[in-house]
C-alpha cells in the first residue's frame, strides 16, 4: 500500500511509460526472499492484495537459465521458485552456478573475500559494479535479467498499467546495474504483449520506510471509515 504514498523523492524511474495511465499497480520485490503484491484499482482508489508470487516455478528463457533450473534442483532436491534465483540466496546460487557448471574462473582473492564475510551477495554485488571480476558480473547481469522477467510476469498478470514497482533491499544498492536497460530489456521481452509492458512506468523505490508508510496509510484509511 506504500507505493501510493511515494513521492518523487522516494523513486527512481527506470522508465516513463503513461504515467498519466490510472489503474492497476504491482510491486515486486527482491531482499531475503522474493516478496510481491498488487494494487487493485477499483474505479475510486487502490486497494491492496497481498501475493506468495515469488513461489511460483522458475521459469527459464534461454540455455543459461535452462541449465541454472536443473543446477538448483539438483541443490535442493525438488522444484525450484522465483525465489530461489531473485533474492539474497538467489545471486549467490547463480554465482555458484557459473563457477561450477559453467567454469567461470573464481580468482583466489575472490574466493578469499567470499569465504571471509557472512554474506557472499555484498562481495559478489561490490566487484561486479566495480568491474572487477568477471563472474560476479555475469551474476549480477544475469540476476538482474531474471528478476526483471518476473517483473514482467506480474505486470502481465495484474495488468500493472498504472505501474511497476520495485522494492526490497537489493534494487537500490545496484541502482546502477538497474538503469543499465538489462532489467527493463527482460522486462518489456513479452512476445506480442511486448507494447504493453513498454507503456508501463517502472519504478525503483529508494525510500527504505516504504512498508511501514503503507501499513499506516492502511491503518488510517480503515480507521477512517470505522
């Protein structure tokens, strides 16, 4: 429900789209696990519906992604969710992807730096924006593409005209990967539904509070009407 009270100051437009459009809006967003909700527009205001989206079975686009699904399932011994790929866990299990299927060479001070902190993801996101090793930034390149291609999914499914937004922990901290086009390239690659996606606005929200805002919108708004 927080979305409807970010201002200008608390996003990043990844892409203009109609912002004039009202209507349904979706949130999706990458941290700890993959959360994902709606807004449903209802002729007179938005009203919120949570979702257990992100796990729903992965789906793979290309070979890469084909031989990363057979990868986690044999890591996990079962099927494989969204959220496996687009959370915290989900870079590192893509990283270990390409270090052990793919042979991407893991440097020894990379594997140093790995093993010497509690999260792998801040050492792999860190030298990938840096540019400074070559696996984390074919991880981050390639979580950022799934994550925008489940973006898409849900914009498809709740018909997000009135926009998309991303929220979670990890979207600001690689804002920059993010405005690269390879988010919204994965984003807008929907076949024949492709122009819909490309008329939706996309948002990056930067305001860390954004939860909290909207369960005390909700609270006043219901309040309210009692």
């Amino acid at each position: 429900y927080g979305i409807a009270e970010l201002n200008a100051d608390q996003i990043y437009t990844l892409a203009q789209g109609d912002s004039s459009q009202v209507g349904n809006r979706a949130l999706v967003a990458a941290g700890t696990g993959l959360g994902e909700g709606f807004l449903i527009w209802n002729g007179k205001q938005h009203v919120p519906y949570p979702s257990e989206g992100g796990h729903a079975d992965f789906a793979p686009r290309n070979e890469d992604e084909i031989d990363l699904l057979r990868y986690l399932k044999q890591k996990y011994n079962g099927r494989i969710s969204f959220e496996r790929v687009v959370s915290g866990m989900g870079l590192t299990n893509v990283y270990e992807f390409l270090r052990d299927v793919r042979g991407l060479e893991e440097p020894a001070w990379l594997a140093e730096k790995i093993a010497a902190v509690d999260d792998p993801n801040a050492v792999i996101t860190e030298m990938a924006l840096a540019a400074k090793s070559e696996i984390c930034e074919k991880a981050l390149d390639m979580f950022v593409s799934v994550y925008g291609a489940e973006a898409g999914n849900l914009a498809l499914k709740v018909l997000a005209v009135g926009g998309m937004y991303i929220g979670g922990g990890i979207a600001p901290r690689i804002l920059e990967k993010m405005k690269d086009g390879t988010f919204i390239k994965a984003f807008t690659d929907k076949g024949r539904l492709s122009q819909l996606l490309i008329n939706m606005p996309v948002r990056v929200i930067l305001e860390s509070r954004a939860a909290l805002m909207g369960a005390a919108a909700y609270a006043e708004a219901r309040a309210a009407e009692i």
